[in-house]
C-alpha cells in the first residue's frame, strides 16, 4: 500500500483543477455523475494512450473535514502496467481527512 500526505490549500486546488480537470471532457466518452444521499457515484470510459479505462468510483464524507473516495478501474489495451494483469482490475482507495493549516515552508506535498 502507497500512502501520500498533501498539504491543499486553495489556490493549489484551484491548479490542480485547472490543469486535470479538462481531460475528462477531452479523453471521456461516458462520464455519469449522480448524488444520492450525500454519495456521489461516478461512472466513467476514458481513453488514455490507446488504452481504454472503465471506472466505477464512490464518494462519501462530509467534504468539510473528511471523504472517502474508492474506485474500480478495469483497464484494456496500450502499453502493460507492471504488476496489474491485461484487463484485469485495480482497487483504489483515498481517505482524505483535514487535519490543520498547512504549515507555510511545507512544499505542499510530501510522501512517506
């Protein structure tokens, strides 16, 4: 399991945002967004480097202190991923929690 810790702030989601969520539009063919009791479910087929990818994500939490995104993806075609069998799927998990302003030298993101 890979674990990442990311100091956000505002203007650094704003960027992120600016530069990624584009691709959706370009590189999706299906991309369905529904609420349903405060969860939200994402269905998605995108096209990345002639590989195609089909998700399922759901996202939950109150989005002011925590949320929980998890995500299946069932990937075909393109170039081999190294430990993830053609077609098979993957798993993904983020828990996003707040936990206290960024400190202010924090380079924004760090990994352990």
């Amino acid at each position: 399991m890979q674990t990442m810790k990311q100091c956000t702030d505002v203007s650094s989601d704003k960027l992120m945002t600016y530069n990624f969520g584009g691709s959706a539009e370009r590189d999706c063919s299906k991309r369905d967004i529904s609420t349903s009791g405060g969860v939200i479910t994402i269905d998605s087929v995108c096209n990345f480097n002639g590989a195609t990818s089909t998700s399922h994500a759901v996202v939950s939490g109150d989005f002011n202190s925590a949320y929980t995104v998890e995500v299946t993806s069932k990937r075909e075609g393109g170039r081999p991923i190294p430990g993830v069998a053609p077609g098979g799927e993957t798993h993904m998990m983020i828990a996003a929690k707040y936990v206290a302003p960024a400190p202010p030298a924090s380079g924004r993101a760090t990994s352990s």
